[in-house]
C-alpha cells in the first residue's frame, strides 16, 4: 500500500500489484525465495505482529514524512536482534548540513530543496535520524546501525 505522500504513478502501480509482482520476481531470481516471507500490509500494522528482536537485519524503505518514518523507526528498532543491524535509505544530508528550522517547517514533505546547501533532500529522514541517533553511519544516502544491548553503534559502510 503506497502512502499518501507517494507519486501519482508509484500509487497506481501498488494499486495494481505490479510492485509486488516485482517483488516476488526478484526474490525468486535471487533464489531467496525459502528465506523470505512476504507480509502485506501497513508497515504499523506488520509492526504489531513481528515478535522483538527476532530479525539480525531490517531494512526501512517506506514513507518518508517525519511522522511515519519515525513510527516505523520505533516500531522496527525493536524487532533487530542485539548484533543486529537496522537501516535505510533516502538520508542525502545530516541534519547539521541543513536549515533546520527550513527542514521542520516542511518535515512531512516528501522531497525538498534545502536553503542552506542547496540540494535537495527528505527532511523526515533527516530528522527522524537524528532524534533517535547521536551519530549514524551514511554513505551515498545509505544509512545503518548495529544494535547492543544497552544501544546502538555506527558501522563500517
């Protein structure tokens, strides 16, 4: 199920399975097809359902909005298992790269140019981000952090 904030076309395709469809293709040619199970729904709702800390890797590629990017932060933090690793994509900039008060103002926009570097950027990943993490590991807008028992750790990426 696309969010709200999803393109035009990107709503279209869900609407019509052809992003799943995709899925179940790449899998399949991966040869990952007994490892993976696929689960449909909101990410809040599988959420819900997922026992704590039985994944070693969780990857977020969701909503980008501040709001639900750090519900699904929340919600996913607590079922990578200690060792584990939790990440994600679209952080293009850290938060003290940017004009902060710029990026809350819109921080449930999907994709917008900040005013101080001039590049553009998801302002809710950025700040979800920081909230929850001192100092995260980033390469290329690739983001990760291994869990501890009593936290969490940057990575080597």
């Amino acid at each position: 199920m696309a969010s709200e904030n999803a393109p035009k076309a990107m709503k279209r395709a869900t609407k019509d399975n052809k992003i799943f469809n995709l899925f179940l293709h790449n899998v399949a040619a991966s040869g990952m097809q007994d490892y993976i199970v696929p689960i449909r729904g909101t990410s809040d709702a599988v959420a819900e359902i997922l026992k704590p800390e039985t994944f070693d890797f969780v990857y977020i590629d969701g909503d980008h909005s501040y709001t639900q990017f750090s519900q699904d932060l929340n919600n996913y933090m607590k079922v990578v298992k200690v060792n584990g690793i939790i990440c994600g994509d679209d952080l293009e900039l850290f938060p003290h790269e940017v004009d902060i008060q710029h990026a809350k103002q819109h921080c449930d926009e999907d994709f917008i140019l900040d005013k101080k570097s001039q590049k553009y950027f998801h302002p809710g990943v950025a700040l979800g981000i920081h909230e929850v993490f001192e100092n995260v590991s980033m390469k290329n807008g690739f983001w990760a952090m291994r869990k501890l028992q009593d936290g969490w750790e940057t990575v080597e990426i």
